[in-house]
C-alpha cells in the first residue's frame, strides 16, 4: 500500500511565500544595484528594513529567514576561508594579538569613559564597550573580496583583527552574567567553559588538519561531483556546529574549517562549488539584520539614532586609526583600517539578546542599539570606497613621519647609489627577483611594510627597509631618484596604482615594472606611467602556449616573436582586443612558411650508407639539410657526396610539410627519429 504524505498547506505555503519574496528582493537588488555601481550589501540592508516585521511586513515571522541567514554567514565565512589560508594569517600573528588586544581594551575603555559620566552603572558601561568593540567579518571581508583586496595589506590585517574579534565574543558572552550580576561566585564555571572552547577549537583545528586531506582526497577519487559537494557541505555545516557546542559562534567554526582545507589541493574545485550556495545565502544573511530594525522607532528617533552611529564610528575609527599607526607608521594604512572596521559586528546582535537577558540592555535601549548599528552597516561601503583617497590626502596634509627604518641604520638607507633596482613588495615574486639580482651582480633596495618580513630579511642581510612606497618621500630616501629600474609587486591594487604614479612624477625616465593580478588594471596603470605590466593570469597563459608551439616544433625564435606581439600589444589579443600591429593571421602564415628541425638516422634506416646525392631528400620531400652533427662535430653545408652513417643527426629546413615527409623518408617503419 503506498505511503501518503500529508503536508499542511497553509504553514508550508506561508514559508514558501517568505523564501519567494526574499530571493525576489535579492535578484532586484543585486540588479539594480549593481546597475548603479552601489554595493549590494547596502541594497539587502535597506530591503530588510522595509519589507520587515517593522516596516510594510511583507514578511512577519523572521524566524525562518534567520535559520537561512545563518546558513548564509556560515557559507560566507566557509568560502572566505578558503580562499584565505594559515599561511597568510601565521606571518602576522603576533601583531593581530597585540592590535586585537589593544583594539578592543581601548574601545571599552573609551565607551567606558563617554558612558560612565552619564549614570551608567559600571557593568553596563562594560557592556556597551563590548558591543562597540566588535566589527562585521561578514560585511568586511565581503566587501574586500569583491573589491580584490583580500590579500592586500589591509585585507590580511582586516581578517586577522577580525578572527580575534570572533574568538573574543566567547569570554565576552561568559562575561555577561557576571556584569550583570546575576553570576557572583561562578567565576571557576567561566574558566572552565572558556578552557574547554579553547580546547575543542583546538581538537578541531588538529583534527581537520590530519584526517582532512586524506578524507577528502577518497572522496575525490570515487569521481561523483554529488557526493563531493554533499560531503564539503556536511563538513563546513558540521564544523560550525561542532563550534558552537562548544560556546564558540557558528560562523567561527566555518571559517576555521575553509582555513584548514585552504590548504588542500581540491580548494579551487570546493569554491566553484560553493560560490553559488554563498552568494544566495549570504544575501538573505544582510536581508535579517535589516528586519530587526523597527521603523518607527528610527523615524522618531533618527536624529539621535545618527549621531550614535556616526559617535561609534568616530571612537571606533579613532582607536582603529592610533593602534594601526603605531604598529606600521603609515597614516594610509591606517585610515584605511579604521574605516574598514569601525561598524557595529553581526556577531554584537548575539551579545546584545544575551545581555538583555541579563538585564544589561532594556527594550528601547536595544533599538537606539539597532538603529545605529544598522545605520554603521550601511555607511560602511561607502566609508570603504572613500577611505583611500581620505587616506592619500591625511599623509600628504599631516606630513606624518615615513616610518623608514633599514638593517644598516638610517645612513645605509640615505646612502647614494645609482643604477639600482628598487623592489616594492617582498613577496614571493620580490623573493625571486631579489635572488636572481644578487647572483647577477645588480645592486639593489627592498620596500616592505609587513615589520616580521622586514626583520627576517634583514636577518639574511637584504639591504630592506620597512616604509610605505605611496610615500614620495620614502622613494626618495631609497634612492628612487638615482635608480634604474622599479618593480611594483604587491598585493594591493590601489596602493600599487599610487606608487607608480608618485614614482613617474619623481623620474619621467625612471623605468616601471608592475605586477598585477587583476587585468581590469592594465590600461589604468599604463596610463599612469608604467612601462611594462604584467598581469599574472596572462603570463600564465604565454607559457601555457609557448610550451604547446615547442611541442609541434615551432623554432624558438618564431615562438618567442609571437610572445613578443602580444606583450607588445599589452595582452590586447588575450583581452580579446585588435592587434595594431601585425595581424594573427599574418603570423599564422609566417608559421606555416620556412622552419627547420633534426633528424637522428638509426639503424635500419634507408639512408644508411646512401649518399646526400643518391638519397635524393630535396626533390623527394622538399627538404634540405643544412648540417649534419657526427659525433658531437658539426658539419655545415656538408656536399654531395657526404655519405650518410647510423647516428648522424641531420638538421633539416623546409616548411612543416616537408619535414614531415623527409622524416618518412628517413626512417624505416616502426622508427622515430625526429629530435
């Protein structure tokens, strides 16, 4: 007898319409918005508060959307894993434990001190700085992946604060009953809990770092792509889980599993598979914060709910800015990082219901919370978008000081030379170019602004100096003026397009190397005064080509012609751009003419005692043979009457036709003896 299912209607329709109308916002505005070149986060935001129980209430019960928002921060924070890794974060460990420190003591204390004067009891004034200390990873990271500063300076810094700022929120909830004082005498409890989340954590990371790869590497051989989407699913839902368990958030659970299995080899495959999942979910994720907002409450409040949020800004901003400027003396970095971090985090939300539970936050006060939170979220693209050209224009006005400090002392770096090449960036790509200039015998300078890098190469007697290179002065300290050649190799497009352009201002002669990953870059950077550029994928796919030609015996020097035209053309044929100069089809011809390639003649072959003359090669196959090598001597030009012996090697020229045909000739069946 078949088994009915019985579903019920109404309820099933009602989340059926909630999903409908949320995925139908999210198209509209990651359309419209991306039409106008606004961030889409802005959009989703704005479109959570309108459509929310508190505004038109399209949607009235949230409870389904938050589960699918949840979803989504961990799907974003899984990927955002992924395409981060431990190696990134390892090298700047240090410092993110002392600026995360810093960052969050001194924005409670400065929270403390505005509210503590006001009548606030001191838990509560704790309370509110632990809510203000706390910034967005969602938000933050999102936005610096779509703009392609992930793995710039600001980006590594950025996701290391933020990490801290996650594994904090755990003491900082355990916290909460004790400021409340509901939690006298537990302080044994709190300890444990937090040893035991520290604990687990751990156990995860170590886990997922032994058992992973192999784990997912068997997966990966039963060649179903089902089952490997289902078991990467399984494991980053899994892992965040498993996190919160143990008191830890779930998005912290999911970013620690993409950082373990960043460094797999199946990273690529997982985020194309995941990319589609994050991207919707995500969305509906900024969609719920919105929905929390009260309307209401804003349009009667609005005034007072800006200067809160623009309050929290300025504290966040400032503290941001001072502890960024002292770790890196650059006034540019670290304007960048304080408006990068300086809104409210979704992960204060969490804190906020726990404290009201406790009696730390009452109902009106967790909508003035709200609303400048929300408020924070949504000028954060825009703060963002500005924060470089703030950024240039606070170093030129400040005239801060360039933070140069060299291996040798400040005099080495003052030191004139000429003729010298100065490498921007000691990355892996300023690594190898160091390297191969050292062996060669050209001087040259390092500009670094990572302190751990700079101390280790200066370990290795890299003549390196830590400094800023879109300072024009720091260029000139390291002797920009006197130099060759600069190579640009660093990982931020906006600082990258800055330092070539100071730099072409100090010297019009001054030749301009400059690495890029981003092909959206080329134009702009040639335009600003950079001789060569060289996009990373491009290059990639010269070799991939170049190495194709040698395989059917195109002659180096026609491949390297070919290389030449495109470079030249500034990858225009790559682009799918028009060749101004000679034409595909003009070098396809040239291909396909004269060439020349070698011949080994073994035993067994037709030619074998034959004569030049009595083989007849030219009238038979259009060939004609230019040298023959015999035992290791060459013979240009050889006549005639040179006879032929197993072991000659005969260099031939002729089109491709006809080195094919004399190949034929000279080689009996079964035989290779094309070289």
């Amino acid at each position: 007898m078949p088994i009915a299912f019985r579903l019920n209607p109404m309820s099933d329709l009602g989340v059926l319409k909630q999903l409908l109308i949320v995925l139908a916002a999210t198209v509209s505005i990651v359309f419209v918005f991306q039409k106008l070149r606004l961030p889409a986060i802005v959009g989703f935001l704005l479109a959570g508060v309108v459509m929310g129980p508190n505004g038109l209430k399209w949607i009235r019960g949230v409870q389904e959307v938050e589960t699918l928002a949840e979803i989504g921060v961990v799907l974003l924070l899984f990927t955002i894993g992924l395409e981060f890794s431990l190696g990134q974060l390892l090298p700047i460990r240090r410092h993110v434990l002392w600026a995360g420190t810093l960052q969050i003591l001194l924005t409670t204390l400065v929270v403390l001190g505005v509210s503590f004067p006001l009548g606030y009891p001191l838990g509560v004034a704790i309370f509110y700085g632990f809510l203000v200390s706390l910034s967005s990873t969602a938000i933050v990271l999102r936005i610096y992946n779509d703009r392609g500063e992930i793995n710039a300076p600001q980006g590594r810094w950025a996701a290391g604060i933020l990490l801290f700022q996650d594994l904090c929120i755990v003491p900082m909830i355990l916290l909460v009953p004790v400021l409340g004082q509901s939690g006298r005498g537990s302080s044994l409890l709190i300890g444990w809990a937090l040893l035991k989340a520290v604990l687990l954590l751990s156990l995860i990371v170590l886990a997922a770092r032994r058992l992973l790869p192999w784990i997912l590497r068997q997966v990966a051989l039963l060649r179903n792509r089902e089952l490997f989407v289902l078991f990467v699913i399984f494991l980053c839902l899994g892992t965040a889980w498993l996190t919160s368990e143990a008191g830890l958030s779930l998005a912290l659970g999911a970013f620690v599993a993409g950082l373990v299995i960043s460094e797999s080899e199946f990273r690529h495959q997982i985020v194309a598979d995941i990319l589609p999942l994050r991207d919707s979910f995500s969305g509906i994720f900024f969609i719920s914060i919105g929905m929390l907002l009260n309307l209401r409450f804003l349009a009667q409040e609005f005034l007072f709910s800006v200067l809160n949020s623009v309050l929290i800004v300025g504290i966040k901003g400032t503290v941001v800015l001072l502890v960024f400027t002292m770790l890196y003396r650059s006034v540019r970095l670290g304007v960048v990082l304080a408006l990068s971090l300086a809104q409210i985090g979704e992960f204060s939300f969490i804190l906020a219901r726990a404290g009201r539970d406790y009696g730390l936050l009452t109902a009106s006060g967790e909508q003035t919370f709200l609303a400048a939170s929300i408020l924070s979220m949504i000028a954060t693209p825009f703060l963002i978008q500005g924060a470089h050209r703030l950024a240039f224009g606070l170093q030129v006005g400040l005239r801060a000081p360039s933070g140069l400090a060299s291996s040798a002392g400040e005099e080495e770096a003052e030191s004139i030379i000429t003729g010298h090449v100065i490498i921007v960036g000691y990355g892996l790509n300023g690594q190898n170019l160091a390297r191969v200039l050292s062996e060669v015998g050209i001087s040259y300078r390092i500009l670094e602004m990572d302190p751990d890098l700079v101390r280790q190469a200066q370990g290795a007697g890299e003549p390196i100096v830590f400094g800023d290179g879109t300072r024009p002065e720091v260029l000139k300290k390291i002797g920009a003026e006197q130099a060759r050649v600069l190579v640009v190799a660093i990982s931020d497009p906006v600082a990258t397009a800055h330092v070539v352009s100071q730099a072409r201002r100090l010297r019009a002669d001054l030749c301009l190397v400059v690495r890029t990953r981003y092909v959206a870059e080329i134009d702009r950077l040639y335009r600003l005064g950079a001789d060569q550029v060289i996009p990373e994928e491009f290059e990639t796919s010269v070799e991939i080509f170049a190495r194709v030609l040698q395989q059917y015996h195109i002659p180096r020097n026609v491949i390297g012609l070919q290389v030449d035209l495109i470079r030249k053309e500034h990858y225009g044929t790559l682009r799918g751009l028009h060749l101004q100069g000679k034409r595909l089809d003009e070098l396809s011809q040239f291909l396909a003419e004269t060439t020349t390639d070698t011949c080994l003649i073994l035993e067994g072959s037709p030619a074998v005692g034959k004569s030049l003359e009595g083989l007849e090669l030219r009238s038979r196959s259009g060939a004609t043979v230019i040298a023959v090598v015999r035992e290791g001597q060459s013979i240009p030009n050889p006549g005639a009457d040179f006879l032929l012996a197993a072991g000659d090697i005969l260099v031939l020229m002729g089109s491709h036709k006809a080195l094919d045909q004399a190949a034929r000739i000279l080689t009996s069946p079964g035989q290779s003896g094309t070289l």
